[in-house]
C-alpha cells in the first residue's frame, strides 16, 4: 500500500504532524508514504495525477485542495485520512460523497492531548496562574486582587461539558480526582461517561453550572450556538473553556458577558495578562 502526504508550501513540513514528527515516522515505519510539496503555480489536474498514484491520501493543516475531479476517477486512491482540522478545509462535498473513496478522520488519537489542553487551561484559571507568572516577573503582586467565587479549586465544583465524544470522554476522566457535580449535553453519543448527568438542552446545562467546557464538534447545529442568552445563565465569575472549534461560541457575546458584570469587569480588568496568555494557548491549540 502506497501513502501520500501533500504539502502546499516547504515549511508546511515541519512541525507536530510534519516530516519528522512521531506520526510520519511510525507511518513510514510500517508503509511506503512519500511526501512531497506541490509548487505554487501547480493545477488541479496536475495534483490529480499525482495522488492517483497512491491508495492513501493523509490530509491536515498543510494540505492542498484534494481535487474534485478524483471523485469520478480517483486511479488508486480508495482512502482519505484527515489528521487534523476541518475536513471542508481542502476537501469538497464531490469528494465527500465519492462511492469510490473512503473518508475518516484519525478517531479518537488526538483525545488526550486535546482533553489534557482543555483541563490545563482549567486549572490555569482556576488558580489564576498566568496572573501570577506575570506579576512574578514584574516583581509583584497585587494582594487585593478581587476574584470571583467561582475561582480557586475545582473540588465539588458544578461542571458542564458540552460534547461527550472520545475528547468530551476523556476530560471527564481527568476531572474525576476533583469530585466535581458534572452535567454533560450531547444529543448524538449514546455511551455516557460514568456520574455525568446528562440534560436535555443547553439552556438547561447552563443553568445547572459555573464552568462550561466545551468539546463538541463544529456542525451546522454547534456553530454560534453558544449564544449571548446562554452565556447570561451562567454566574457572575463563571468559566468557559473552549478547545473544540471557536466558531460554536459567539465570542462578540462572551466579550460582553466579561463586560456586564463590575466585579467580573474589575477582576478582568486586574487580570488582563491572565486573559490574553490563556486566550493565546487557546487559539494555538
């Protein structure tokens, strides 16, 4: 079986799923993958040829647009595996809907890392970390920092986890060890995490919590449906973590939300570098 890895541009290759990384390594270990990066002036019809060669075609950030034209006379290609990001990205619905290729995305590989990300930037939070390295390194800290009650210990906190899948899952198992009250909505899994409360809606999630953590998947249902009504249900100093795609929350309301509250506008105005370093890895992520 012959693999292809395409690459748009040359630094394309380098990076967590580039040429050397533990991926490509352990698929060359075991396959006959080539890699290779299209020039800029290349055709559609031009990539078409190429990846008729191979039965395999790895796609991810750095991929091309897969050609349409495949769909009908795909040669050799009977399987795509998109690694990361949004397969709409560089594959089209003729492709998608193809009787003559298979397409997937990696399962569930990228749970725990993603779910270790999402509970890091929890406890980030939570103890107010990214305040503190930054005072630190300016040679103080400000002792009347005012800090919301929902802060300083996840222990028994009520927690919401939107999406239940393999990450959803996973974050549930981290957060065990803290004893917290967890709610979950997920209309589409049927195997729920042990002691999560599942709900009916997300008007009823946010109204049962302090913290929403949100891992579902990007549809045309998710997407913006973390409104500016559901984010007002949630308590003065409540917590949103998000590292699923940034398009389910309407971030033109959480940021009025930040601004609706005066202690929760003084605490974000005292914790500015806090918001910026976790908004940061969020975006990275």
């Amino acid at each position: 079986m012959k693999i292809l890895k395409l690459y748009a541009e040359e630094q394309r290759k380098y990076g967590s799923y580039g040429t050397d990384s533990p991926l490509m390594n352990e698929v060359r270990k075991r396959y006959d993958c080539d890699e290779i990066v299209l020039s800029a002036d290349c055709s559609e019809e031009e990539k078409a040829e190429i990846i008729r060669k191979y039965d395999v075609l790895l796609t991810m950030w750095a991929s091309p647009h897969v050609p349409n034209e495949l769909a009908d006379n795909p040669g050799k290609l009977r399987y795509i595996c998109n690694i990361t990001g949004e397969i709409s990205r560089w594959i089209d619905r003729e492709i998608v809907e193809s009787p003559h290729i298979t397409i997937t995305n990696w399962g569930d590989a990228p749970a725990f890392g993603i779910a270790e990300g999402a509970m890091t930037l929890l406890l980030a939070v939570i103890k107010n970390i990214p305040y503190y390295v930054h005072a630190a390194g300016e040679g103080k800290v400000e002792k009347e920092i005012v800090v919301p009650s929902t802060q300083g210990s996840l222990y028994k906190k009520r927690i919401g986890i939107y999406g239940l899948g393999a990450i959803g899952s996973k974050f549930v198992q981290f957060l065990r060890p803290f004893e917290p009250v967890m709610y979950g909505f997920d209309p589409f899994v049927k195997a729920i995490p042990e002691g999560v409360t599942i709900v009916d809606s997300l008007e009823e999630l946010l109204d049962k919590v302090q913290i929403l953590v949100i891992h579902a998947g990007l549809t045309d249902q998710t997407r913006g449906s973390v409104t500016k009504e559901l984010l007002a249900r949630l308590p003065d100093g409540g917590i949103v973590i998000n590292t699923a795609r940034g398009q389910i929350i309407d971030y033109d309301a959480l940021k009025a939300e930040l601004m609706s509250s005066e202690q929760d506008w003084m605490w974000l105005r005292s914790t500015i570098s806090r918001i910026r370093t976790i908004r940061s890895v969020v975006w990275r992520m």
